[in-house]
C-alpha cells in the first residue's frame, strides 16, 4: 500500500477540503481565512481568468439553522452596491448541498494591522470611510452587527472595504403610517433572529445586542461598535476629545449616543479639522489653546505690534 | 519518502468492493468468506495504527508488539469481539483502540507471553516499515498516542485511495491524470515548494488549462475513493458523516 509522508498526508487533507464546485468555472485552491460561518478559498475564474474568493458555509453548519445565513449574506452583498462593500460576482451550491457564493478577491491588510504601521490622521481618514460605508448601509435598512478591525480590509490603494455581513439584520421597511411593510416580493426579508440570540463579537458588541435584545439592535448598535473600533485605533494615549467622542459612541444606552455613523463620521472629521467635537465640553486653557492654534500668526503680529508700542512708550517716557 | 509496500491484505480482493458496503456490518455477516473479505480490509486499514500505539501507550518492544498486533487480529476474528461494536455508543475507530486497549491491559496483567504463531498463519504485515515510522516519531506521550493512532488509519486511509486511483488511471489514458496527481499532492514536499501548474504544463507538455482540468478530475476521484472507504470503515451514517466533516471538512451529502 502506499505510504504517504506526513506533509503529503497533511497536504492532501487540505486538498479534499477545497469545495467541490459543480461545473468547471471556478477552480478553489487554498483555504484564506476562516469564521464562524463560512470558509474563504481563493479560487480561480477559468472564464474570465481571474482570480476570486469563494466562501463556502462550516461542513458542520451545513444541517443547521444557520445554513440560510450564507445565502442572505449574498443577496445582502448583492443588494448594497458602494465602493466599501465587496461586490459579489455569482452564488450557487456546492456538489455536498452547501451554499457558496463568489466575491472579488480582496488583497490588503486589516484594519488593526493598518493602524499599527499609519500615523493617527492616516487611520482617522480609513475610519471616516468605515463610516460612510456602515451609513450607507444603514440608509438600506441593514444592520452590520459584527464591526470589528478583523472585517475591515484596506486595499493597497487605499480602498476601505467591510466584510463579512453573514449576521448582518435587515430591518423591516417602515411606512409612513409606522407600521412596518412586508419586504417586496425578491426583496431581501427582515431578519428572524429569535429573541435572546445572541450574535457577534465579545468587545464589539452593543450592550443591548450582547443581551440578546434582538428588537432594540439597530444603527446605534453598530456605532457602538463603531466607538469601540475607534478607540482601539486611538489607543490608550488617545487625545481627550477623541476619547469622548469614542465615550459617546460607546454610551451604554442607545439613546446617548451618536444617531447614525454619519454623526460620528461628522464629529472625528471635526476632531481632524481642529474643532471643537460635540461629543467633548472643552475647559477654558482647552478653548484657548486651540483659539490660539487657530490664529496663531495674527495674535502673534498683534502682541509683537504691542511689546513693540510699549517698548517705544517706555523709550519716550525716558 | 512515499513508499509502496505490498503486503498481506493489501494483496488480496479488494477491501472495498462496493460504494454502500460496510465494513463493519460485514464482520458481522453469516457468510464466511464475507466475513475474511471484511476481516483483511479491517487489518490493512488499521494493522499499523494498532502496532503503533503498542510501542507507543504500550511502550512494547518491536517483537512483542509484531506479536500482539497478530494475536489482536487473530482474536478479533476468533472471537468475533469486534460484533459487539454499538454504533450508537462511539465511532468505530475509538471502540477498536479500546478493544485494543483492554486486550493489552490483560496482557500486560497476566504477564504472558504468547506463543508465537499459535499454529495459526500470521497475517504478512510491513512490520519495519511500521518501524520507521516510530523512529521518525521520537517520544510520544500518552494523549499524543491517541492523536497518532488516529494519524496511522488517516494514512492507511488515504494510501489505499491513493492505490485505488493507481489503479484506476495506470495502464490507460488516464495515465497522465494519475501522474500530475503524484507530482503535485503526493510529494513530500514541506511549505511552498509543489511543483506549480506551469511547471507541470512545462513537465508533461500540456496547456496549463489542462493541467488544472486533470488534477481537478484526479481529486475528485481520490475524494470519491476516500469517502466511499470511510463509509466502509464506519459503523453508521451518522459516524460516516461526523467522520467525512472531522477529517476532510466536507459534508459527504
């Protein structure tokens, strides 16, 4: 009988793991990454010659209730179209019965790994983009529910893209009258998370969304999140007035923080500027401080015209 | 180094002779010549694990764990223990290591050796290719015996798939199919350093498209041979499927 070494034992291990894909469009090679749901392989487009990701659900997922889940992440990615979000290419299943979906191959580092290396502002600029992607989606009526530095990639070329919305919750579409409208038929439906689920990630969970309070988890549940991503990438010596706004992002209760990512975005691009944040009641040597950074070159022409006025006084009065 | 050893079981009918078949039920069958079919695929899929974790949880010398690696089987057959397999209670591999387990705690009780042979024909085992893979293997403790037990049959596994695709494709026009196979995932080649697709087009003279088309075909077969020997070597679906998903990652449908 043949005798396999262990690298090849382990190697083809590796192989027999790699989604059978039915026909003979994408080849999947090696495994990326993978998270609670979903295995990512890079795979290759025979058609068009490119290479792209493919993401297959957990084998061991495959008969459970989260089996679904891989599916509506690929109607949800289908269904936002912005910059900031992978665009997917096509979906299917898989030889076994589990679902695939294939994506744009996203090369870059992460968000905490960007951050390690990039000066404050730099990083700063990559959250604002966080920002407008997560209020983009919230304009959609979807919920993230898992931010974290590990979903957000940055691209070589500064492109800031989030992943991974296999938890994400579509809110139901609420008329004018406030009731809430059954989705449109083809329309992705309002999330059936049961109430007391808990889903995410320890540390950049809501406190509503961490107990299970499935109906009070909305947009300020992922600028929560949002605040606990900043305040990672500001660190411990964060300057004070960007540790508010990471305090306000972060109140336990929704109704103390910021209403949208698109606030919070607005208060850091003060904080970039040299205003004043809302979320920070400056004191007095603070306000002077950056009234005087502001003006610096005329309160410097005016008290320079000063000494020089008293000094020809003094000199007069001789 | 890959070897090919032929040796004992191995030589005879194949193990395997159908998709749905099992092992395991067979041992259990009336007709004995099913039952010795299912016996010698029983031993070539696991002599070597069992041998191993002689030497290794049991700490034997090389010729008395040869000797009770023989007497095991001998008793398995004779006595028929392995027929007391409940498939609801443990995966079949787990239940034989116990039985393993349990017969060389007695042994090694009673203090006995055992008489060589017995007057019976021993099974021809690759006894001192088993042994270099316990020198390769240096110390091992007792939790790590389990882990390596396991390693042994995956191995027995996947080399008996690797002879079924040998089989399949040498000889015919498949031929090529097999050897790309060989070169790219049979090597023993350790990180990064498998022969890419256009080295292999440049090997075989072949567009580097048709290069990934066979190696595609290749492992899907070896997959399809895997599968359908795990099934024989499971005790239930359910086993066979927690199995599938344990070592391979994939849902065997």
């Amino acid at each position: 009988m043949t005798e396999l070494p262990d690298p090849a034992l382990a190697h083809l291990r590796r192989v027999l793991s790699a989604p059978e894909v039915p026909g003979d469009r994408y080849q999947p090679a090696e495994l990326l990454g993978e998270g609670g749901m979903g295995l990512i392989y890079r795979a290759e487009d025979r058609v068009l010659g490119r290479a792209v990701a493919l993401k297959v659900l957990r084998p061991e997922l495959a008969d459970a209730p989260l089996a679904d889940r891989l599916a509506r992440e690929a109607r949800i990615l289908a269904a936002l179209e912005h910059p900031g979000i992978v665009p997917v290419h096509d979906a299917g299943t898989l030889a076994d019965g589990r679902v695939y979906y294939v994506m744009k191959l996203v090369r870059g580092e992460r968000l905490d790994a960007f951050a390690a290396s990039r000066p404050l502002s730099a990083v700063l600029r990559v959250f604002l983009q966080v920002c407008e992607t997560v209020g983009f989606a919230h304009a959609q009526g979807i919920i993230h529910r898992d931010l974290k530095p590990s979903n957000i990639m940055v691209g070589s070329f500064g492109e800031v893209l989030v992943l991974d919305w296999g938890i994400a919750r579509v809110l139901g579409q609420v008329d004018a009258a406030g009731g809430t409208e059954p989705p449109a038929p083809g329309a992705l439906a309002p999330e059936q998370t049961a109430a007391g689920t808990v889903l995410g990630t320890p540390g950049f969970m809501a406190p509503e969304q961490a107990q299970g309070a499935v109906g009070q988890v909305d947009a300020r549940s992922d600028v929560w999140a949002l605040g606990a991503i900043l305040r990672g990438l500001a660190g411990a010596a964060a300057p004070r007035p960007l540790a508010s706004v990471c305090r306000r992002a972060t109140a336990p209760a929704p109704a103390d923080r910021y209403a949208s990512a698109a606030e919070l975005a607005a208060d850091v691009a003060r904080y970039l500027d040299g205003a004043p944040v809302l979320a920070h009641r400056a004191s007095l040597a603070e306000r002077l401080g950056r009234w005087y950074l502001k003006y610096q070159t005329p309160i410097i022409l005016v008290l320079s015209y000063l000494a020089m006025r008293l000094l020809f006084l003094l000199w007069r009065g001789r | 180094m890959m070897a090919r050893a032929a040796h004992g079981p191995d030589d005879g009918p194949r193990g395997f002779p159908a998709t749905r078949y099992s092992v395991v039920a067979a041992l259990a069958d009336a007709d004995p010549e099913v039952r010795r079919v299912a016996f010698d695929a029983l031993v070539s899929a696991y002599w070597r694990a069992v041998y191993l974790h002689l030497r290794w949880r049991w700490h034997q010398l090389p010729q008395d764990a040869e000797d009770l690696t023989q007497e095991f089987f001998a008793r398995a057959l004779e006595r028929d223990f392995l027929q007391g397999y409940d498939a609801s209670q443990a995966r079949f591999r787990t239940f034989l290591r116990l039985c393993l387990d349990r017969f060389a705690g007695r042994m090694h009780r009673d203090a006995r050796r055992l008489k060589r042979g017995g007057g019976r024909e021993p099974l021809a085992l690759d006894f001192a290719g088993a042994e270099e893979r316990f020198a390769a293997a240096g110390q091992v403790s007792e939790a790590a015996a389990e882990e390596l037990f396991h390693r042994e049959w995956v191995r027995a596994l996947f080399g008996a798939a690797v002879d079924a695709l040998a089989g399949d494709c040498l000889g015919t026009a498949r031929e090529v199919r097999f050897r790309l196979f060989e070169q790219c995932d049979l090597g023993a080649v350790d990180g990064g350093a498998r022969p890419t697709y256009r080295e292999l087009a440049r090997t075989f003279d072949l567009p580097e498209t048709q290069v990934t088309n066979h190696l595609a075909w290749a492992r899907r077969e070896f997959r399809r041979h895997v599968l359908e020997r795990l099934r024989a070597l499971c005790g239930s679906d359910d086993e066979f499927r927690a199995e599938a998903r344990a070592l391979l990652g994939v849902d065997p449908g």
